[in-house]
C-alpha cells in the first residue's frame, strides 16, 4: 500500500506542476521547416541498425544573438521526439525510483524508467537513427556508431541498449544543430569533460571564441541556454577541484537549462541518456547570491555568451506552441 500511494502521489505532484500542454505526453514527430527549421539528427547517419554509418557531421554556425533561444527550441523538440519524458528530483530518491516515468508515459513503456533494463525493439528501432545523429556530430562518431553495430547484431538485436553513454553526444548534437557549429566555439565529444575544460580555459583566458564559459554554483545567473554539469559520484564540487585535472578523462553528466521556475525553486533542463531517453529534469534550486542555483549535485555552471532571454523559454519553444496549439482545440485528459 505504501508502494503504491508513494508513487501515485509522485505522479500526481509531477503533473500539477507541469503546463497543461505537456498532458499529450506522447512521442512528438519533429515539426515542419515552417514552424521549426532544424534538421533531424538521423539525417547526418545512414542505414539501419547493424549497417549504420555516419554520412555528415556538417553542423550550424549562427550570429551569437540567435543561439541561446535556438538551442533551447532544438533541445525541447528532441526531448518532445523521445516522448516527454520527467525526471523529477525535487522529490525524495525513494519516491523517485518508484514513480520513474509513470508521469510521462502511462507507465507503458518501461524500457525508459531503468536504462539497465531490455529495450522496446520497436522504440529502439525509431530512435536508432536519431541517437546515432547524436553520435555522429562529435568527431568519433563513426567509430561509436560501429561499436552499436556490433551490439546490434547480437543475440538481442535491436533490444540492445547502447553499448555506450549517449549524453555528451546529445549535448554536442543540440550545440551543434543550435548554432555553435566550429570546435572554437564549442569542442563537441563523446565526453562532457572535454567541453567543460574548454569553457574553464575560456574564464581564465578572460577573452576567447569559445561559446560557454565555467562558473561555480550560484556564481552568476542561470539564464536558458546554460549548462549545468555534475561529475560521477561526486568527484568534483568546483571549478578549482577540475582544473587541476584539465585534460584528463572524467566521468560527468551535462543538461540543458529551459526553464526557471524560482516562485517553486527549481530548475528545469534537458539531458540525453537520462534513463535510456532524453528527459526534463526538474532540479531543486534555492536563491545564492540573489541568483536561483541549483542545490543538487552540480559542481560546473557553464554559462552562454549570448543575450538573456526570458525564463521560461520552453513554453515559448516551437514545440510547445504547436502542442499549446492543439490543446486550444481538443480536450485533452490530464490523468
């Protein structure tokens, strides 16, 4: 019984507090070229799984005052194409296992609450292309997507999960289809720390091409479009403690800010291989320094060289406009 009510109230709490929009919760085709120009990212591989090769890596380059509201549009169409999927860690780990993403998908496909389970071949075959786009905008992308090849040729076939962690490669995809197209801009990769020491390197060169600069926690303000990255089992808690290991391979996790939410104190961003999908993480924030920062686990606030927009950027995103659209229109049931 506690089970069960624990999880319901975690849903419910979930979806009071998202907009009414989101109820659709389901898989979102990419929008038309007239509501959305961005490019799919299964345009830049060929072939299906298991003969999957990278075509292109041809990414964006776009004036700095177009960037930080494109790459929130082109991270909330990725996130709607995956299905919408919350993680909510406002709410206590125990409530948060148990409730995983019944919120944003029914519960129906549980291939998406545990990254560690069997995945839905018919899921897997509709994203394939997609994750492996993300691959391929970063300068190994070939060789990953072959490694996938492999997994895909074995017994489970397209039940195989991703033989590797897809989450830089989804940043590097965004920034790459959001307009920081040249590696001086932003140095796509298979790993975050890559990155993340190329904006540490931009703060303490004070003067630099690169699109994204480090700062600590609550340093400056978080605006949508910034990046807020954590490291594996806690190895870093500042920008000092990673700087002394510039260049050297360690394990993070970067998501991208769309939405502040200070009257609820959190933060919503978009991560890829949240889970096995590309989830909203809802962050519990508080006021540092008068400015709303994140108090969970980030160590890097990487901040983007571009004008402020307004907070609540995804509910002026492409995407949700057409879902907004669509609701106007039709009943939709809220659960």
């Amino acid at each position: 019984m506690k089970t069960i009510f624990l999880a319901l109230a975690g849903t419910v709490a979930i979806l009071a507090s998202t907009p009414d929009w989101l109820a659709q919760q389901k898989p979102l085709d990419r929008l038309p070229a007239e509501q959305f120009d961005a490019a799919a990212p299964s345009a830049l591989v060929n072939g299906p799984p298991g003969q999957m090769s990278v075509r292109s890596s041809t990414c964006r380059n776009l004036p700095t005052g177009e960037i930080r509201r494109r790459i929130v549009d082109v991270a909330v169409q990725e996130w709607g194409f995956f299905g919408f999927s919350i993680v909510d860690e406002t709410i206590q780990e125990e409530e948060r296992s148990l409730v995983g993403n019944e919120a944003s998908d029914g519960g129906s496909q549980a291939w998406r609450r545990h990254r560690w389970w069997r995945v839905d071949p018919v899921e897997g075959a509709r994203v394939a292309s997609t994750i492996g786009g993300y691959w391929a905008a970063t300068p190994d992308g070939s060789w990953m997507v072959d490694r996938q090849n492999s997994r895909w040729k074995g017994p489970d076939g397209l039940a195989s999960r991703w033989r590797d962690p897809w989450s830089a490669a989804f940043v590097s995809w965004v920034m790459c289809e959001g307009g920081l197209g040249s590696s001086n801009r932003f140095r796509r990769s298979i790993a975050h720390h890559v990155y993340v020491d190329q904006a540490i390197r931009a703060r303490d060169a004070g003067s630099s091409q690169a699109g994204f600069t480090a700062y600590d926690v609550g340093e400056t303000v978080v605006g949508p479009g910034d990046l807020l990255c954590s490291s594996r089992r806690g190895s870093y808690g500042t920008i000092a403690q990673r700087r002394r290991h510039l260049g050297v391979d360690a394990r993070m996790h970067c998501d991208v800010v769309v939405k502040l939410e200070a009257d609820r104190k959190r933060i919503l961003a978009i991560g890829g291989n949240v889970r096995g999908t590309v989830s909203l993480k809802l962050l519990p924030a508080a006021l540092r320094g008068g400015n709303l920062a994140p108090t969970r686990e980030i160590f890097a606030h990487l901040r983007l060289r571009a004008d402020a927009i307004e907070d609540d950027a995804l509910d002026s995103s492409p995407t949700a406009q057409a879902l907004q659209g669509a609701s106007s229109s039709r009943s939709i049931s809220t659960r």
